[in-house]
C-alpha cells in the first residue's frame, strides 16, 4: 500500500485516472485493513479527483472468507466516496456479505456476484444503515453461485426493498443451478418492462464494465 501510495503521491495525474479499486482478500484477519492509515490515506486521496472511482471489485481469494468486521466496512462505504459515486459492485468468493453494502450506495446500476453467500442476520448493523433509505436502481445483474443474496434481493429483510427491480435491463444466470434458476421467474416478473437481455449461460460470468 505505501509503495502505490508513493507511485499516487508522485504523480497526481495517475491518481485522477483511477475509476476502478479492487481488494483481494486473502486472510480472515482483514479488519485492520479499513483502519489503517496507509489505505484510509489512499481513500482520501482517491477522492480529491474530480472523477470519482466508480468500481468497486471484492474478491476472497480463499473459500468461507468474508470480513472479519462487515460493519466496519459498510460504514467506512458509508463515509467514503463510493456512497455516492458507486455504480458498479463485484463480489467474489464473499461468504456472510451484507445487502446494507447495496443500500448505503444507491447508485448502483451493475452487480456481479460469483460464490457470495449472504448475511444471515443484521441485528448488528445500525439501523441508518438500512433504515430509510433509497434502494438502487440495478440495470444488470449478473450472479452465479450466490442464490441466498438473490433471494434477499427478492425479499423484503429491512421491510423495505433492497433494490429497485424496475430498470433492469440485463440479466445473467446459469440454468445449470437449481438454487438460481428459481429465482428467475420473480425478476422476470419485476423487470418485465424493461429487460432487454436475458443471458442463460453454464459459464463464468464475466466480471466487470465498459463504463
């Protein structure tokens, strides 16, 4: 982390060009990583360009890893930058992950999940950090392997919608998985005025965006 910062702090010009951040994670001992001055510096420096970083890539490098304080990272979301200039999420490998992540970034327009395995409790979340607030509106959704987190999707856990089903407009699903597959009927149903793609597809979803 020092050594990009050092390359950022050299260079003001890379740091302007940044619209992607993506986090590897690799041990389940990571909440020190939100705290410390090195990357909270990074963030801060990340958001003094005048085109926010509109990606957000978490990726677990081993299996049953999620973070080891989620709270401490939806609220560090909540405080940054990408609360607001958030578009695109891609979770991978993410055991336990939080639907808050999704509400405390009403940009959201695409998400990608592959492996992520959803929260099964929020009793220790804040309430501000679901309570009232306005849920994105998903133009793509991309999952695989990540059935719980669609169907809390579907769902109402906070009794009020986790995201807005009626601008979607590209969705892709394996049909291989009987988990998943369940849940496309009810998106189709929520999204039928503005799908325009339904991709039906055995393989690994394609991460990222052109924008």
């Amino acid at each position: 982390m020092a050594k990009i910062q050092g390359i950022l702090d050299d260079d003001a010009s890379i740091a302007k060009s940044v619209r992607i951040v993506h986090l590897s994670i690799e041990h389940k001992k990571n909440a020190w990583l939100f705290k410390h001055s090195t990357f909270v510096g990074l963030i801060e420096l990340l958001a003094k360009s005048p085109r926010l970083p509109h990606t957000l890539r978490l990726h677990f490098c081993k299996g049953e890893i999620g973070f080891e304080d989620p709270v401490l990272v939806t609220g560090r979301l909540l405080q940054s930058f990408f609360s607001y200039s958030l578009t695109v999420l891609d979770l991978k490998c993410y055991k336990q992950a939080s639907l808050c992540l999704f509400l405390v970034c009403p940009g959201l327009k695409e998400v990608f999940l592959d492996d992520v395995v959803a929260e099964k409790s929020y009793d220790q979340y804040p309430g501000h950090y679901y309570s009232g607030r306005e849920p994105p509106a998903l133009e793509r959704l991309d999952y695989r392997g990540s059935h719980t987190v669609v169907r809390q999707l579907l769902a109402l856990p906070f009794q009020a919608a986790v995201v807005s089903w009626s601008h979607l407009r590209f969705l892709t699903l394996s049909p291989h998985e009987r988990e998943g597959i369940a849940y496309l009927q009810p998106i189709l149903d929520a999204a039928c005025d503005t799908l325009e793609e339904l991709r039906l597809t055995n393989l690994r979803v394609v991460w990222g965006s052109a924008g």
